[in-house]
C-alpha cells in the first residue's frame, strides 16, 4: 500500500486524500457510525471569532460576545495562549473547523480527533440523541439571530440588550435535567412558534386574571393558593410561561437562550466520555495508518508529541495544577476498558468480570455512549487507573486545621477515591441548587426561590445579589431567596424589591 505525503505542508488535495483513508479505517476498522462530515479550514482570528460565540456557526449578537472575542485576541498575539487545533459543532451535517497554520501530520491528527472521535459521539451518546437536535441547530441558530436583530431594530439595542443582560444572568438555570426535551422538525417548531406566540401572553392574562383575590389577603400559608405545586428548577422556563408583565419578544428571547443551554447541556456533563473517546479515537486510527504503512515514523512522531501534550496531566503538588485533565482521565479509563478485554488480569476479573473478554470496540463505545461522566467513572474507574494517576480523596474542611486524606489508590479506597471523583463531575454539584418553590399569586406577587445549601456547591452571598437583582428586572415584583439546608431550616434569606 503507497504512503500517503508526508510533507509538512499541507494542501486541499493532501486534506482530501487524508480524510478519505481517515474515514475508511474509522468506518471500516473501528465501525464508528457518524454524520456527514463539513470541514472548513479558518484562521487564527477566525477561530477566535467561533470561540467568542461559543463555537457556533452563527449566532445572535451580545456585546459579551465582542468582548470575549478581544480579550481572546489580546492574550492570542500578546502569546499568553493558544489556540484550540480545531472547533466541531454537534450537527447534522457534523461542521469542524481546522486551523490553517496546523501542519499535515496535525490536520489528520484533528480530522481523525474531531470528524470522528467527537463526531461519533455527538451521534450516539445517549443524552445527545435525547437533548440536542444536531439536524436543526444551524436553523435554528440563524432564526435567532435574525429574531434577535429584528427586536434591536424596532424596540432599540438597548433595551434588548439590557434585557439580554438579565436573561444570560439566569442561563445556567435554563435546563430541566430530569425531563426529556421534545423532539420538533423545524416546520413544526414554525409553526408551533406561530402559534405560541399568539396563545402565549393571553394565557399568561388568563392565568393571573384567574387568582386575582375575591377576598382579603389571607396570611395563613396553608390557606393560600399555592403555586407552582411542586419546587421548579428551569428558572428560565417559569419565567418565560408565567411572568406577568413580559412583552411577547422577550418571552421570546427568553425561549431562545433556554433552547440553546438545552443544546449545551449534554456537552457540559460528558467532557471527560467526549474528549476521551475523541483522543482515543485520534490515536488509534492514526496507529492503524501506521501499520498499514500509509505514514511514516517521522509523520507519526509529530502526531504523537501532540498527543502527549493533549493528555499530559501536571502532578497535584505543581504550582500550575488546575485538576484533572479531562483528556488523560477519558483515555486512561477507555484505553483500560480495551486493556481488560484483551489481556486481563486477576484483579481485573474480580472487579469488571463484564468486562474481561468482551470485544473491545464494543466495550468502549457502550462506556462512551451509554454514559455520562459521572456513571462513567463510577462504573468503570479501575484500581490500575487509579495507581498509574496516583489518585487519592481528601477533605478539606474549614473547621480542622489539616487536610484529612480519605482514601487512597490502595484496595482500601478504591470505592472511595471512585466515589469522590465521581461526584466531582455530577451536574449537581457544579453549582448551587436553586428552585422556585412559591409565588404569592393572591397577595404581592413576591417570587420565591430556594437555595438548598446541602446540595450543589456554596452560594457567594454578592455575586447571589447582583443575580437577584436580574431575576427582579424579569419577574418585575419582589423576589426572595431563602437558603435551607437539609432539615428545611432557613440558614438566610436576600430580598430585592421592585423599584
């Protein structure tokens, strides 16, 4: 079989000849099932451009957008950092951006990682399938725009944007983790919008015209109308369908940005399965070109210095550690799941006895695919893993002067090095836990959310404040945050009035 050039330089017929024996090994070797792929080469400012908003194709306009995009060119040339080899969006077709100045031996490092590897997962992973509809969001992403466009030039840039403000203030409490989003063709979503729009604030009316007080005020919480019956976690959502005094735009808008933290959502809790399965993916196919003689020791030597770049992990006593890197974690745990199917050993058979001896390529795709980052680590952390990246548990707690170390990477704390790291990526605990649990439909409209102090992580009692104070201008009454922990006690409360 004739090698493949091996020049440095790349061209768009050497990309080509590349990405089709890429594909083949990928489809053939490795039976990854993907998207068509969309490969576009940009430059450097270019992909500062895709970085600044958020690695779509086209997105609505933000000044949080122009403001990212020159502090990113700022630190790029003043070379305080780099940049990302390539960007792939979670399309239908699959769209990856390559950066010109990548040399030959890179570009198929990066079409191999990103038109495959992630591209792959987009397709398969279980919580993209059910949240993120890959084969309308360039469509959809184009509506916003224009939407958004259109509501600066009849209501003014400033008003949408100061609305915006609030609106991206809330965004991380823009998604229902429990329920399945539905799945809509954009012909229906057209239509479903057309309709909305003209149901929407008449339902919000009749919703508020209907618990208007037929009495005096009642101050007895149980004999009050209670509303919403059950603790609401998608602030996003309760504002859109029950704020009293929003216009029909800004419901709107309020719609578009929840829609797409949806579309986010499953790339936020699948960070180590995605980049994993991406590094693995890269690596082996690119292995299997090496065996079939295709490149050479030189090519290969570019690809695999990048490689250990990408999943070199700093020891935690390193005054640069800023954790786990996503990358090495993925690879070690899937390139241990391919371990253990081809030569296990005694302690493997005690602790994955499902897995010892099953196809490999199986194995990893069902742990790639069938989980996130949470249960994946939980369920297929290995004891080897843990020794080879000297992982250990420790608390730190405010109240004792010293560290406590928890558990080792020893038989003792297997369970619990596995269990702490674990939760370490649950969605939960990535922020604090905050629900709407009342409003006071018959008396002053006050908002109530609840801070449950037990779960998720601490609230900063300013930046809680400045968040209110959004969530105020939106809801446009009085809202109060109560914190509670785990017995149902208040630890604390903030109150924003209406101005």
């Amino acid at each position: 079989m004739a090698k493949l050039p091996q020049q440095a330089e790349w061209t768009f017929e050497t990309i080509e000849q590349y990405f089709e024996e890429i594909r083949t090994i990928a489809e053939d070797d490795f039976r990854l099932d993907v998207y068509p792929n969309q490969v576009e080469i940009i430059t450097a400012e270019q992909m500062i451009d895709a970085y600044s908003s958020v690695g779509l194709p086209v997105n609505y306009t933000h000044w949080s957008f122009g403001k990212q995009f020159i502090q990113d060119m700022q630190s790029y040339s003043k070379g305080y950092k780099g940049l990302a080899y390539e960007i792939v969006i979670n399309s239908d077709p699959c769209i990856a951006y390559l950066m010109e100045e990548n040399s030959l031996p890179m570009q198929a490092l990066v079409m191999a990682h990103a038109c495959f590897g992630h591209n792959a997962f987009f397709k398969n992973n279980y919580l993209f399938k059910e949240r993120t509809h890959a084969d309308v969001i360039v469509d959809y992403m184009n509506y916003a725009k224009n939407y958004i466009a259109e509501c600066e030039a009849k209501h003014g840039i400033e008003k949408v944007e100061m609305f915006m403000d609030s609106v991206h203030a809330l965004r991380n409490y823009g998604v229902d983790h429990y329920l399945r989003p539905s799945q809509m063709s954009k012909q229906a979503r057209e239509l479903k919008q057309k309709e909305r729009n003209e149901a929407d604030q008449q339902a919000v009316n009749e919703f508020w015209d209907t618990i208007i007080p037929k009495k005096e005020k009642v101050d007895d919480p149980d004999e009050r109308y209670k509303f919403p019956k059950e603790p609401h976690e998608n602030l996003l959502y309760f504002l859109e369908k029950y704020a009293p005094n929003l216009d029909e735009w800004q419901r709107e808008i309020l719609r578009i940005v929840r829609k797409i933290q949806e579309y986010f959502s499953p790339q936020r809790q699948t960070k180590v399965g995605n980049e994993g399965f991406a590094t693995m993916m890269h690596y082996e196919i690119l292995l299997r070109m090496e065996e079939k003689g295709l490149v050479g020791s030189a090519f290969m030597l570019e690809v695999l210095k990048s490689h250990t770049g990408v999943i070199g992990q700093l020891p935690y006593n390193h005054k640069y550690y800023s954790g786990i890197n996503p990358y090495t974690l993925g690879f070690n745990i899937l390139q241990d799941i391919k371990r253990m199917c081809l030569n296990p050993t005694e302690e493997d058979k005690k602790y994955f006895p499902n897995v010892v001896g099953k196809d490999w390529i199986e194995m990893v795709q069902h742990a790639a695919f069938d989980y996130r980052d949470e249960t994946l680590i939980q369920t297929f952390l290995s004891p080897k893993v843990m020794r080879d990246m000297n992982l250990f548990a420790m608390r730190n707690d405010s109240d004792n002067a010293y560290y406590e170390i928890l558990g080792s990477h020893d038989e003792a704390g297997y369970d619990i090095v596995r269990e702490q790291l674990a939760q370490q990526y649950n969605i939960h605990n990535l922020m604090p836990s905050i629900e709407v649990i009342d409003v006071d439909v018959r008396g002053d409209r006050t908002l109530t959310i609840r801070h449950n102090a037990h779960q998720g992580t601490e609230l900063d009692r300013n930046t809680a404040r400045e968040t209110l104070q959004h969530l105020q201008s939106i809801w446009d009454f009085d809202v109060k945050l109560i914190s509670e922990d785990e017995f149902g006690d208040t630890l604390g409360s903030i109150v924003i009035s209406k101005k």
